[in-house]
C-alpha cells in the first residue's frame, strides 16, 4: 500500500509543539511519511517547553529527513507533487492570518501556497490564546475556504483565557483520514478539555 505523504508543518505555539510530537510519532510508525516544515521562529526559538535544537533534531529523527525552513526549499512541493495533505499543526494567529490572506512569507506559508497549486488538502489543527477574539474571523474564513479543513477545537480554559482554542491534536489521525476524502471531521467545536 502506498504510504500517504504528509507535509508537516510546525509554527511557534511552543506551549503544544510536544502535544503534536507525540502525535506524529504514533502516526510514523503506521502509513504515512513526513516531509517537516518550521516557521523561522519555531526553529529558533528556545522557551521554557523546550529548547529549539533540541525539537528540530527529535522532528529529524522522526521524519528521517531535515527539517525545511527556506522558501526556496518548499517552492517545489506542489510542482514536484511531494505531499497528498499538508497538515499545520500547531498553527498560530499568525500562521492562520496570513493563510486566509494570502501572505506568504515563510517556509510554512509557502509550502501551504505550493501544495494547494495541485487543489489538495490542508488541515490546520489550530491553536491559539486569540482563537475568540480577533482571530475568529480568520477561522471563519477558512471554514469556509476550499481544500481547508480543520482538526476538532476545544476552548482549553475556558474562564482563565475564554478566547483561547486549542486543537485536539489526538484527532489528527481521523482528520487526515477524512480530509484526504475532501470531508470535514465533525464535530469541529468538541468537547472542553476542562
């Protein structure tokens, strides 16, 4: 059977970069293969969830390839046909701004533009403390945005930080499988995690 090829890509919300890890490790040892993506802030970064050396060189060893981070190294991917579904996760405010904007300028949105040249799936497994507030209307667009999909959200704290959502990063696996199928896993808005 033919494995599936995932850009994964990977933006700073550093508080869920683990969370992603270990979901993406479960899923290496089964039919997909990683091509990895990083922001320029998310591999350079060191904050108190870990040190950026350390993720890029674990997101190596998971992927057996080096992880991308130029422009001009993700150019290729939609021409060259690399990836069948380019995940962000976790995606940012910042990340998923410039994605309904059409701005791009890092490797992840680049990568993103590239591989929707060939109309195939994103799925954004979104995380954010402004997910509520300013950010909503981004999230709204996408949506409602063709070849988008979204991994199920939940508010993670609900009266301490009441516009924060976080994804369900272990619905990636059923998130791919549907989005792969151009169908929206439901429901987006899941249970609270608290």
């Amino acid at each position: 059977m033919k494995r599936i090829r995932i850009g994964f890509s990977i933006c700073g919300s550093f508080c869920t970069i683990a969370n992603v890890i270990k979901q993406i490790e479960l899923l290496k040892n089964k039919n997909y293969d990683f091509l990895p993506i990083m922001t320029e802030n998310a591999i350079k970064t060191d904050t108190k969830f870990g040190k950026a050396k350390d993720i890029v060189k674990k997101i190596e060893k998971i992927s057996s390839k080096k992880v991308l981070t130029k422009i001009e190294e993700v150019e290729p991917i939609g021409p060259k046909n690399l990836t069948d579904l380019m995940l962000v996760a976790p995606c940012t405010s910042n990340t998923l701004s410039k994605l309904t904007n059409g701005i791009v300028d890092n490797a992840v949105t680049l990568a993103v533009k590239s591989h929707l040249r060939e109309t195939k799936p994103v799925l954004v497994a979104f995380a954010s403390n402004d997910a509520l507030g300013t950010s909503a209307k981004n999230l709204g667009v996408l949506l409602n945005t063709k070849n988008f999909y979204f991994v199920p959200l939940s508010q993670d704290d609900p009266k301490n930080k009441p516009n924060s959502l976080v994804a369900h990063f272990e619905l990636i696996e059923p998130s791919i499988k549907l989005a792969l199928k151009r169908k929206q896993i439901q429901p987006i808005f899941y249970k609270k995690f608290c």
